[in-house]
C-alpha cells in the first residue's frame, strides 16, 4: 500500500480527502491537531506548527510517504486581512498568515525536493484580482494591490515559491467551496441553508461571479494527481457560472421545493465602503487541466441537487 502525507487534514477541504482515500492510499497526517479529532485516524500523525518552516520541511523530507497534499491555510480572508502591511516596504515573514500560506509551502517543497517526493498544494482564485474571470489555469496572479486581499497575495507567494523550488509540484485551484455537512466546519452552502431557515439571510450578491468547488471533486482530482504525479495548475470548480443569489436561490429552491425571493445586493458597492476586505467580483475559474486527467467535474446546478439530496456523511 502507497502512503500519502496530508497537511491540513482537519480542514474543510482536506477531511473530504482523508475520509474518502484513493484506494489503496494510506493516510498519514502532519500538522497541529490530528484528524483523530473528527474520527478519521491516520496511520501516523506528525506533530508540526506551520509557523516553523525548518521543521516543515524536516518532516516532510523524512517521512515514509512519496507523496505530499497540502490543504493547510490560514484561511479567514477579513482575520488575515489585518496582517497587511501598512507599507509595500514592510518584511512579509512578520505576517503569521504569510508563513503559514507562502513560507510554510515553500518548505514542503524544499523536503520534497530533497528526496524526490510529488507534492500537491490548494490554492485558490483570491490570487487573482477579480476584474477578468474566469481565469484560466495559465492566467497570471496579480500583483498585491487594493483589489487583491493579503491573504489572495500570500496564497499566489505560495505558489510561486513551491514552483520555483520544485517545478515538478502541482497547483490546485479552487473556488468557494461546499459539501454535504460533516460536523466541521461550515462552507458558504451550510450558511446559506442555516441564515435561511431562520429567516436571516442577508442581502445576497447578484453582480459577483464564482464558478462554486464541489469539494469532493477536489478529492478526486486529487487523487487523480496522487496516481499520475503529474505537475502544473489545475483548477477545480463549477464549469457553469453563477453568483452568490443564484447558488442561494437554487440551493434553498432544492431543499423545500420553493423559489425563494431573496434580498438582492452588489459586491461592487459594498467594496466602495471602507474597511472592506477586496474580492474577487469577476472571479471563478475555467477548468480544463482537470478534465484531461479524465475527472469529470461537478456543475453547481448538480452540486445543489446533490447536495439537497445528500444526508450527514463523513
Ligand atoms: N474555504 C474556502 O472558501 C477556500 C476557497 C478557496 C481555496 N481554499 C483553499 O483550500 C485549502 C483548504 O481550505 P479550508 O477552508 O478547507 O481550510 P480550513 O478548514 O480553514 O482549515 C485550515 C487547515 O490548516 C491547518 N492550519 C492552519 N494553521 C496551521 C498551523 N499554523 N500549523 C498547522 N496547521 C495549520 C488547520 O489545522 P488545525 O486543525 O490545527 O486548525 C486546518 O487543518 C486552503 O489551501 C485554502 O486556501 C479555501
């Protein structure tokens, strides 16, 4: 049986993985709290802080397994928002968000460098600045800026510094993902069926465009990767377009047979008030990379039914 190092494995994304394994694939584990927690034991779990990118890359570099994932992050946009330097000059590695979303990947990739190991890293379509989606896998990031958050800015550094150590690594792109609910965290779908069955829904944006990532698509995808190794950016998301109104309608539409008249908002105008942390409003992704590794990816017309279909599952 192969084996497959997992960073990130008690994340959103990364569970999906660790439940639902390629086959024959063991997991091991690598990381602050081990994904025992939510009742997935790996076959061994290394303790590892990724603020520590010397001990990163250590145990990345001894580690049994020839292959690495990481779905770790530091993932809370507006929370990491407020690690953005005041000045362009200011040293990056005294963001803790940095070291976790750039250095931290960086390191994986110097231990796997050294020992012939395939990784594979999540990304996400915050690097881009959100004026021209959706983007192709070979569509540049864009540079920090007003319209690109410190944590789209820190996850594209991410990027670029795990190719230029090991352009044999693959790059996996996302985008506002969602599954069935596991008892972990909670995604955009989850809060939408929660804010509307208390009535609570706030307007919802109608001129942001997403491509929404089916998550277990991305398990697939990257279980296709584990198997080929094959490097490059992949993106995994709807290949139909939509906006957070329309995923909302048609999900709360799913659930209890009703069209639900949803409070309209726009992104644009909220990003003109102060203070607010910058989206993508002309995001999402086109997939194509994906599908050549013969994984079929999921639209978010299928996703909703899916996922008003779907009970409570690991
Ligand atoms: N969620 C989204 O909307 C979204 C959208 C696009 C792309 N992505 C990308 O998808 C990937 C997974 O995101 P997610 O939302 O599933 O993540 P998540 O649920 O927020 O989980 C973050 C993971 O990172 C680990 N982590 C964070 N800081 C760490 C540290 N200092 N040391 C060790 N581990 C640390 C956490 O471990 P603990 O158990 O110790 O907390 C957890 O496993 C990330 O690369 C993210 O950038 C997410």
């Amino acid at each position: 049986m192969s084996g497959v190092l997992v960073f990130g494995a008690t994340s959103l994304v990364g569970s999906h993985f660790v439940a639902h394994p390629p086959a024959g694939v063991a997991i091991a584990a690598a990381g602050r709290r081990s994904p025992d927690r939510i009742g997935i034991p790996p076959t061994r779990f290394d303790a590892v802080d990724l603020h520590d990118a010397k001990a990163v890359e250590t145990v990345v570099a001894e580690s049994p397994e020839l292959v690495v994932v990481n779905f770790a992050a530091r993932t809370d946009v507006d929370g990491v928002e407020r690690e953005r330097p005041a000045v362009a000059s200011a040293d990056p590695t005294l963001s803790n968000a940095y070291r976790v979303n750039a250095l931290a990947p960086e390191a994986m990739a110097r231990g796997a460098r050294a020992n012939g190991k395939f990784l594979i890293t999540i990304s996400t379509d915050f690097i881009f600045d959100g004026h021209r989606g959706p983007y192709a896998e070979a569509a540049p990031p864009d540079p920090l800026g007003p319209r690109v958050s410190w944590y789209g800015w820190t996850k594209g550094e991410g990027e670029r510094r795990v190719r230029a150590t090991l352009p044999q690594a693959a790059v996996v792109r996302i985008s506002y993902p969602y599954r069935p609910p596991f008892g972990g965290k909670s995604d955009f779908a989850g809060w939408v069926r929660e804010k509307g069955r208390s009535g609570a829904l706030p307007p919802l944006y109608t001129d942001q465009q997403i491509t929404p990532t089916w998550i277990p698509d991305v398990s697939s995808v990257v279980g296709a990767l584990v198997a080929q190794r094959r490097p490059g950016t992949f993106h995994v998301a709807s290949p139909t377009l939509t906006s957070p109104h329309g995923f909302a309608t048609a999900l709360l539409e799913a659930d209890t047979g009703r069209r639900p008249e949803l409070a309209t908002g726009s992104l644009a105008n909220r990003l003109q008030e102060p203070g607010v942390t910058p989206r993508p409003v002309r995001g999402g992704l086109v997939t194509g990379a994906a599908q050549a590794l013969g994984c079929v990816l999921t639209s978010w017309e299928d996703g909703v039914r899916a996922l008003a279909g779907a009970g409570r599952v690991p």
